[in-house]
C-alpha cells in the first residue's frame, strides 16, 4: 500500500508527481492499493492501481487540520485510523510506502500491525517548513522570533525520530542525505525526482 496526502493524479505538484512515479514503480512489482487523506481519483484504475481516501477529509484541504504544536504533520481522528487499518487488513499489503512526515499519525498503527514501513520523505520537511515560513508575512515573522526556535526544533526532532521508526527513508537528494543525518536521522536512499513527462 501507498500512503499519499493527496491523490497523486491528477498531479499538481512535485509531489504528486513523485507519488504517481513511485506508484506506478510499486505496481510494476505487484498490486498496489492507494490510501490518500485527499479524496481519491479514478485515473489510478488506469494504471491498474485501487484506490481509496480516507472519508472525514473528502470536503477538506488535508492540511487544514495540521497539528497545531506540530505543523508538518496532519491529524487523524480514531475513526480515520480505523479506516486505514480496515483497508490494511483488506489487503494485506507486503509493504507501506508512507507519504513524508506529514501522514505519520498514521505510522505506529501500520509497525504495530507489522507491516515493513518505507518513509519517502521527499524532503526534509521541518527545513522546507522553515524556508517557506521565512517568506510568508511581517505577523507570522514576528511569532517566529519570538517562539519559533521551540517550534524548528519540534519539527527537525519529528523528522529525526520518525525517520529511524521506518524501516527504509527515502530522500529526493544527497543534499537532504546529509542534512538528515547531521539531524542525528537515518541513513537514507537518495531517490530523485522523476523528470515530468511534459519536460521532455
């Protein structure tokens, strides 16, 4: 199974472009179910690829409900975990392949029911996080001088565990290699990002 936040098709980011990529490579091995927070696209049949979203986020931008102390990861409710370990037990999947930090509420119920866990971080989440809030406006600055020293180091700390709680992480370069590991994280597979096939 392929845990995504949003479906990767249509693909409207990096992101989903890298999901569609990994997917269609997983279902090149076998069969693959897609479990995604965002509501799930029926282009994925076109791949021979199932998929399912999980229900209480089908009129909502999955980021929406980010934990508030923790905002690179999203919020599951114990009705949406139950739904996540239903379509696990409905197909029994050799391998998760989790979507970055942000799906990892839903990490310690895929170990417990002992499923080998591949986090594709993509990219070190807590530094991306940090660069994008550098740009955002004069208020959201402010509040990071004042409290976001506590707030980065949350962050780099959630990486850094949930990293070593997979049992392989992927990373898009040796750049994010490094910085993981300097972070005290795991040592990562570098798996680029695929070339869009419009570029070419």
């Amino acid at each position: 199974i392929q845990l995504t936040i949003d479906s990767p098709w249509p693909s409207r980011s990096g992101g989903d472009i890298r999901n569609a990529f990994v997917a269609s490579s997983a279902r090149a091995v076998g069969p693959l179910h897609i479990i995604s927070f965002g509501a799930a696209d029926s282009s994925a049949t076109a791949f021979d690829i199932s998929a399912s979203h999980i229900p209480s986020f089908s009129e909502m931008v999955p980021w929406h409900r980010h934990d508030p102390l923790l905002r690179t990861m999203i919020q599951l409710a114990a009705k949406d975990l139950q739904f996540v370990e239903k379509e696990i037990r409905r197909y029994s999947p050799d391998v998760a392949i989790l979507e970055g930090v942000g799906v990892c509420a839903a990490l310690p119920l895929v170990r417990q029911m002992g499923v080998p866990i591949i986090l594709d971080m993509h990219n070190i989440e807590s530094v991306l996080y940090r660069s994008i809030r550098r740009k955002s406006s004069a208020t959201k600055y402010l509040k990071d001088v004042l409290f976001g020293k506590s707030r980065w180091r949350s962050a780099g700390d959630f990486d850094r565990d949930t990293s070593l709680q997979a049992d392989e992480t992927w990373v898009t370069s040796s750049r994010d290699r490094s910085l993981l590991l300097n972070m005290g994280g795991a040592d990562s597979v570098v798996v680029p990002n695929p070339i869009p096939d419009e570029s070419l």
